[in-house]
C-alpha cells in the first residue's frame, strides 16, 4: 500500500503538499485512500472530458462530411439549383 500511495503522490500535486505538514510517521489510511481517490477521480473525470471533445469533434467533422456529400449528389455545381429540379425539366 505505501508503494501504490507514493506512486500517485507528485511533487507539487495535493499529495506533494499535504505530505509536508504531516508531522507524524505512523501511516494514515484514511489518508491514503483520500489520495488515491481524488487522483483516481480526477484521471476518469479528465480522461471523460477528453474523449468527449473527441468524439463531439469527428461527430462533427461526420456532419459536415455527409452535408459536402449530400450537396455533391443533389445540387448542380455550377449553378447550385437542386436535382429534382432539372428532373422535372
């Protein structure tokens, strides 16, 4: 347990500080798990982020790839009038 704590206790992280002005040497658990905790929360609440501006952005790079397509096979290139209106014709 105390090589896991310290594995996620960085120089100048929240653990880093909180280390210093502890000024006993018996090992707290409750300490321990708050570490850990807040640094395990912290990663999935990053990394949910992170992924979710990824996938919002290739859901929009999708959108606008499927309008450029959707815009290839129904509009006239030169004059911009729609398909069903030449077929009409």
């Amino acid at each position: 347990m105390y090589t896991f704590d310290w594995t996620f206790i960085a120089n100048g992280g929240v653990g880093g500080y909180l280390t210093g002005l502890s000024s006993d040497a018996e090992y707290d658990y409750f300490r321990f798990f708050f570490d850990n905790i807040s640094n395990i929360l912290l990663v999935i609440i990053m990394i949910n982020i992170w992924s979710g501006i990824i996938i919002d952005t290739f859901g929009n790079l999708r959108d606008v790839e499927n309008e450029r397509n959707r815009d290839i096979e129904d509009k006239c290139f030169i004059c911009g009038n729609l398909k069903t209106t030449f077929d009409k014709l």
